[in-house]
C-alpha cells in the first residue's frame, strides 16, 4: 500500500477533499474510516475534523455529527472554529431544528466565536423555508436580522434579498419598501455588502 512506502507523507488537504467527496457521494462511515487512518499518520486538525462534519451532514446524520463535535471538544488542537459551526448550522437548518442552532449560538458566544455573514445568512434562509410550516417563522427571521444588525456582522446583498423575497411572498409592501430604503442606505453610506464566503463541503 502506498501508506506503507518509506517516501509517503499525508497530505492533510488531498484527505479533507477524499474525506468531503465521500460524504457527498453518500458514504460517510468510509469518510470515518479514511478519518482514522489519517489519524494513525499523525494527521488531526480543526479542518480535518469539519471535513468529516461536512461529510456527515450532507447525509443527515446529526447524532454522528455531534458526536464528533463532542470530540473536538475534548482535544486542545482541534477546536471547533466558525467553519464547523457554520457546517453544523447548515445541517440543523436543513433539518429545521432551529431550537439546536440557538444552543449552538450560545456554545459560540461561550467561546468567543463571532458568527459571519454566511452563518447568519443560513438561519435567515431556513427560516423562510420554515414559513410555510410555522406562524411565527417571519418573525424568528426578523428577530434574527434584528441581531446581525447589532452585532458586527453587517447584513449582506444576500440577506437583503432573503428578506425581501420573505416578505414578498406575504405581499408585505411596506417592510419591503423599508428594506430596500435601508439597503440604499448601506451603499450610500460605503458599508460594503460582504460577498458570500465558502463552507466546507
């Protein structure tokens, strides 16, 4: 095997793409597999951990995931970072467990973790989603652009046209009137509209 030749050195990036590629081809216990065994090379990192996060969630396997999570937790190298929180989001989101984002949140602001743009822009999403199932789902939306806005971590084009289209769907003319006035606002002012970043997976 080639793990087995003298010259072989793991390359921790080349395993994160195998570990990502694996969940989204539906085989995340191989992902785990592959896991381990970069482990037994020396190989063990925040992203490494995420990619195999990444892996579980993209097959909905939350308990496993949280598991992992639990993991991270306990070694001082691999912390969860704003890319695994934002990978697990994403995933509970999906899931509309919103009740398990909030308590991620939390854990967050616990470690001092300031959630980005894309974080935020998740939730919001996932609570247009959830409208048609819940009553209250726009104003948890609200709620939640309400708290971006207060922390640092400006709203963007696309949390703008998030909201717009929620409301939108409501025939809510004059939030959305509002939200456009504000987003004038912002780019008359010279607040730039963060693009989109990446999560794993």
């Amino acid at each position: 095997m080639l793990r087995d030749q003298p010259y072989y050195q793991p390359r921790e990036d080349t395993y994160m793409k195998l570990i990502v590629l694996l969940g989204k081809s539906g085989q995340p216990h191989r992902a785990h597999q592959l896991f381990k065994s970069i482990h037994e090379d020396g190989c063990e990192s925040t992203e490494l951990y995420t990619a195999l996060i990444a892996a579980y969630c993209q097959n909905k396997l939350v308990d496993e995931v949280f598991s992992i999570l639990d993991e991270m937790r306990n070694l001082p190298c691999c912390q969860p970072d704003i890319f695994t929180y934002s990978t697990l989001i994403k995933a509970l989101v999906e899931a509309l467990q919103f009740e398990m984002v909030e308590l991620l949140y939390d854990e967050m602001a616990k470690r001092s973790i300031m959630p980005n743009t894309l974080t935020q822009n998740i939730v919001v999403s996932g609570y247009v989603i959830s409208a048609c199932a819940k009553e209250d789902a726009l104003m948890e939306m609200e709620r939640f652009f309400n708290r971006m806005k207060e922390k640092e971590c400006q709203p963007d084009n696309t949390t703008y046209s998030v909201m717009i289209e929620a409301y939108r769907k409501e025939s809510m003319n004059d939030k959305i009137h509002y939200l456009e006035q504000e987003k004038q606002t912002m780019i008359s002012d010279d607040k730039k509209l963060n693009e989109p970043e990446e999560t794993i997976g």
